[in-house]
C-alpha cells in the first residue's frame, strides 16, 4: 500500500467519522437548534474531509483542482446556510431548549415541559 493510498484512507474515515457523530446528533440532541448546531458542524467537516481524499486521491490534476473548489464552496456555504436557517427558525418563534423546559416525573425519567 502506497502513503497516498494510506492518507486517502484516514481523510475518507475522517469524513465517515464526522458524518456518523453529525447523525447521532441529529438523533439524540433535544431540540431544532442543537441539532441544527451537531449536522451543520458534522456535515461541513465531513464533506471538507472526504473531498479532501478525493481530491488526494486523483492526484495533483484538473480534477482534483475542481474538487478543491467545491470543498471550499462547501466551507464557505454551509455555515452560512446553517445560520440563515437558525436565524429564521429563532425568528419564527422557535425557542431553544432550556433546562428549566425538562419536567421531572420521577427519579429515572424526564419529559419535555410544555410553555409555562
């Protein structure tokens, strides 16, 4: 196995692994905005990672120059487009979650509250 081989690997698993962590936040974080923070941190750098590897992978080429760029454009635009829609969910009405908004039932079990 070659080193290009070998750092293509770790930028691809890099990328799985950011990709997996986004999406157990997605399942797992209370509300719109945590789960809006884990995908749009998770995704961006997932996708910066693997195409990244992609771009290892071909080589110093035509193709790997135009999969730099679409990295960066997706650097760039993600965050942006994360924000704008946090921004407007917030403006919407949509409240973040607050620990003042958990209800405890009983010693093991917690429920979301309803508005005060």
């Amino acid at each position: 196995m070659l080193v290009k081989d070998v750092i293509v690997i770790l930028f691809m698993l890099g990328g799985f692994f950011f990709f997996f962590t986004a999406t157990l936040g997605l399942l797992r974080l209370p509300d719109f905005f945590t789960r809006l923070h884990a995908t749009g941190k998770g995704d961006t750098l997932a996708a910066l990672w693997s195409l990244i590897g992609l771009a290892v992978y071909h080589g110093f080429t035509l193709t790997s120059a135009k999969i730099l760029f679409i990295a960066v454009f997706m650097f760039l635009a993600q965050p942006t487009a994360t924000h704008a829609i946090s921004r407007a969910a917030f403006r919407c009405g949509v409240q973040p979650w607050t620990c003042e908004s958990v209800v405890l039932l009983d010693e093991g079990t917690a429920e979301q509250g309803g508005e005060k």
